[in-house]
C-alpha cells in the first residue's frame, strides 16, 4: 500500500506500507510495516516513481492510494483509488503528519509548497524529537523506527467459524505497534490485537507444499534456537528434518489418534503455524484453527506472518518492551 497527496502538479509520499500476508489475503486483514521491512532500495523506489506518476496522470487534488504486489524484484500495480484510504489514519500516527487535514486542504485549492517539509528522522529522535509540535508538515516516511499495523479479527465471538485469511476482509478493527525494530514493533502490535507470543514450548507446523522454502526454513530453525521444539504433519516434518533440524511427527486428524488436535487439547501445543490451500486441505485442517481459537493458541496462516511472528519472539530478548506516547 502506498498513500501520497498531491495537488495535480506535484506529489509526496506520505508512506509506504509493506503487508506481511502475501498478496491474495485482503489489505485490511493483513498487517503491514511502515516504512517496509524487507523491500529493496529499487523496489522502493520504483514505487515511489510509479505512485507519483500515477497521481500526476490521474490528476489527483488530495488523497491517493494505491496498491502494488511485488515478485522477483518486479512491480505490478494492483488497482489505484484517487482517495483517502483506511490506511490514512494509521500512516498519520505513524508519521506524525495530518495527511488528511492537508490533503482537504489541497482540495480547497492549496498547495503542497504551502506545506513545510520537515527533516528526515535520526534514530535518536526515537527518544528526543518525537512526536514532532507541528503535524501540517510533510513528513519523511522512511524513519529509523517502525510502525506495525495488524487486524483485529471477530472470530472469538463466533464460536465454529473458520479463521483461514482469503480476499474477504473479515477484520472489525486495527491497532498499531511502534518499536526501534520490526520484530518488536510487530510484538506490540500482536499483543494490542490480543494475542500473546509464547516464550516456550511446543510449535506446530502444517505447511503446504508452496511454502516449504527458505523462509520456513529459517522460521523454524529461529524458533529452534531460542528454545522450542517442533512437531509436524509428515510431509512438512520430512521437509524440515532433511535439513537438518529436529521435528517431531504428528498425525493428521483422518490418520487416526492421537493426532494433532488431541495434542493442542491436551495443552501441549503453545504455538500453531498451518498454511493450507485447496478446498479438501482447507476442510481438513479447520479442527486444527479451531481449536486453537478456542483454547487461546496463537495461530499463524500464511508464511510470511508465521516468520514475522518467530522474529517478534526472538526480540523478548532484548529486554522489556517501552511504552511511548505517540501524542503530546
């Protein structure tokens, strides 16, 4: 996601929000980082290139937003809306910049040279300088710190439903984490939503076969590391131990007992990581999403939020988290 103002002459970035979730799960269900987390100097760049040209072309007086999805390095513009987005407000927070009390503005005929454009940010202003006095400036976006936004679900009160992400926003709310890192920034945000990270214990895997990559690799050998042991369905479980990290193999629920379900009953399992796809692996697995809804598992569905997840365990480490205010 990408917001900007622009006055049909000129453009500025008011911030670039990488989603965690991968493309296919609706904005407003995914958490997203700003400024990005992992995005490239040129993919950035091509964003902002392709968002100012795309605000020029449309001319655009007051807010856009757009969408973009990102493979291998290459930019594909998803849809653009010449409006304020539901991301204005947590970009507003993030930046401490009143994009929407500007971009009316611009609307009633200003300009954005009208607007002073602050300095960029210094990891110590963490601490110094914000939040800045004047929020009708135009902010950097790129700052030393982050800002996570992540979906509040309704699922725990609506016993049975399932609580696999898709293109159907589902969220009734957001909340926000602000750290010096990602990690911990998006551990702030997971427990504003309502879901404590373990610090211990036993995490479960069900993995499909698209995702059994790299990045589950190094999810699961961190969570290794710092102190959990691992148990998976067979075929994500031969994946990780060939190489070369300890797994342990659990039944399916159609396998026969005891399987998976009988072990997060019987409280040994403390955290759940199960990507599925295909409408017979979907219905396969929901006993597994809703049980650990039920007793309180934390739970990840796509891969990039379960890696997400094991870094914001990792940062525990790293002392006890800081409250700071973000408004005077």
């Amino acid at each position: 996601d990408v917001d900007a103002l622009c006055d049909g002459q000129n453009v500025h970035i008011a911030g670039i929000m990488q989603h965690i979730e991968e493309a296919g799960v609706h904005s407003g269900d995914s958490a997203c980082s700003l400024p990005p987390y992992s995005l490239s100097e040129k993919v950035i760049a091509k964003l902002e290139e392709q968002t100012k040209a795309l605000a020029i072309g449309l001319n655009v007086v007051g807010l856009m937003n757009v969408q973009f999805a990102i493979k291998d390095e290459e930019v594909y513009l998803i849809e653009v809306n010449p409006r304020a987005s539901r991301t204005v407000p947590f970009v507003a927070k993030a930046t401490d910049s009143a994009i929407a009390s500007i971009a009316a503005r611009l609307m009633a005929g200003e300009k954005l040279s009208d607007f002073s454009k602050r300095e960029s940010y210094k990891q110590k202003d963490y601490q110094e300088k914000f939040p800045k006095t004047d929020p009708m400036t135009l902010a950097d976006p790129n700052m030393p710190w982050f800002s996570v936004k992540e979906a509040v679900m309704p699922f725990a009160r609506f016993p049975g439903v399932d609580t696999i992400l898709g293109p159907e926003m589902r969220s009734t709310g957001e909340v926000m984490g602000w750290d010096r890192n990602f990690a911990r920034a998006f551990l702030k945000a997971q427990l504003g939503a309502g879901m404590t990270l373990p610090t211990s214990g036993k995490v479960f895997f069900s993995i499909k076969d698209s995702d059994k990559t790299p990045l589950l690799l190094e999810t699961a050998k961190l969570l290794t590391e710092i102190g959990f042991d691992l148990i998976a369905t067979r075929g994500t479980a031969k994946f990780i131990q060939k190489n070369g990290i300890n797994c342990d193999t659990v039944n399916k629920v159609h396998e026969g007992r005891p399987n998976i379900v009988d072990r997060m009953k019987n409280n040994e399992i403390s955290l759940v990581m199960n990507t599925t796809e295909g409408v017979q692996s979907i219905r396969d697995s929901r006993d597994i999403r809703s049980v650990a809804l039920f007793d309180k598992i934390p739970y990840f569905t796509t891969a990039a939020a379960a890696n997400a997840a094991a870094l914001a365990i990792q940062s525990y480490a790293d002392g006890e988290l800081e409250v700071k205010p973000l408004q005077n």
